[in-house]
C-alpha cells in the first residue's frame, strides 16, 4: 500500500539506517594525510560511490568484513547499528519498523580494520566512530592517533560539537544530517616499519593526521607514536 511503501521509505531514511555517508570535506582531509588517494573504500554503496570513487571498495553485497584488506591505505566509514537488520511490518498498524540483533557493527568493523592493519595487509588507514561507545567496546583505540569531534571544532560539517554525516533524502539526494545525535572520533592506523616505513614516514603522517583533522575537535596521540 502508500501507506506502508511510505513507512518503509522512512525507515530506511531514519537514523536507525545503516547508512550514514562520511562528509566530502572529511575525504579531502583523508587524501592529505595519506599522501594519495583512498584506495579501499571499506564499507560503501553505489550511492556514496557516485561522489567519492576509488580504487577497491566493498558494499553490503561483497561485505569487507568477509575479505582481505590488500590496500597501501583504507577509509572505513562503518554501517550503524547492529550486524543483523530487517525491516519488520506491524500487521495491526501497518508501521514498518527496523529491527536489529547480533554485535554492534562499529566493534566489528574496528575489530576487523585493526586486525587487516596488524597482519601487514593495510598498511595504513582511517575509521571513522560513528559514536564514541566503541571505547568501551574495543579499548584499544586508545593505542592509536585519534581525532575527538568536539566543540572546538572549525570544519564546515560539524555542528554542537558532531560531526554531521551526509544521509540520503527519499528523493535520493545527499545533504549533510543537521542535527548529529552522537559524540564521535575519527581514528588513525599510522604506518610503521612493520608496514615498509622509515620512522620518519610514520612521524611525517602523524603530524599531517595532527594538522589536518585539528579542525575536526581535539587530537591526542599516544607517547608510543612519539618514541
């Protein structure tokens, strides 16, 4: 029916979706601490795609976290929510509602990007923290660079101290989301020697890393990636 067909468009649009698309003005800031550009988008669809295109990318369809990660540099911008979603009908409303279960996908896709990183498959890369709960969920964030979205933010796409990711409107279009519910951080898999980099590589990255994404909020790196 319209009615239904019309809930499940909201449903899908709402800020319970998986999709929530990483700013322009972020992949820029990307490209400059790599040094190049993004060669693995992790976590995208054909929509995010048409703007910001690479070279290897995984979607829902070919789903990263079932595949290797043999990239020189990565950007994961994770699906929200939980691993498993449905959207579900009531049948005395009508109401289409989505229903998750299983993990939180933010920990999954940490836990997945670290251990690419780790292993020498990526050998650098960037996730994004759609909200700052993984924390607790995976502590060692705490070992790397991070970016922490706060009020003392400059960029164009952060409001209240958010960052505001772009969503799709039910005329398909991407517009920036203007009221961002989470505090969020941005996280920096350096390269290392381990990786085929001098010292001097690593520290040349981090400091891009430091200088660019400031503009984002507060950016801590830890006394190891300063030795």
């Amino acid at each position: 029916s319209r009615q239904s067909k019309s809930s499940a468009s909201k449903a899908l649009h709402s800020s319970a979706s998986q999709e929530s698309y990483t700013p322009l003005e972020v992949w820029e800031d990307v490209k400059f601490v790599f040094g190049a550009p993004v060669e693995l988008d992790a976590a995208t669809c054909e929509a995010a795609r048409s703007a910001t295109p690479t070279e290897k990318c995984f979607t829902k369809e070919t789903n990263g976290l079932s595949q290797l990660w043999e990239c020189e540099n990565f950007l994961v911008n994770p699906p929200g929510g939980k691993e498993n979603q449905e959207l579900r009908t009531d049948e005395g409303t009508g109401e289409v509602k989505l229903v998750q279960s299983g993990e939180s996908n933010q920990k999954l896709w940490f836990s997945k990007a670290e251990a690419e990183y780790l292993d020498g498959n990526a050998k650098q890369g960037i996730y994004v923290a759609f909200n700052d709960a993984l924390r607790a969920m995976c502590p060692s964030v705490h070992e790397y660079p991070i970016c922490w979205v706060d009020a003392s933010a400059t960029a164009k796409c952060v409001k209240g101290g958010r960052l505001c990711f772009d969503k799709v409107d039910e005329a398909g279009d991407r517009i920036p989301q203007n009221s961002p519910t989470h505090s969020n951080f941005f996280l920096f898999f350096p390269p290392t020697l381990e990786n085929g980099f001098t010292v001097a590589e690593t520290e040349e990255a981090i400091a891009r890393f430091e200088e660019r994404f400031k503009k984002y909020g507060t950016v801590t790196v830890p006394t190891k990636w300063k030795a």
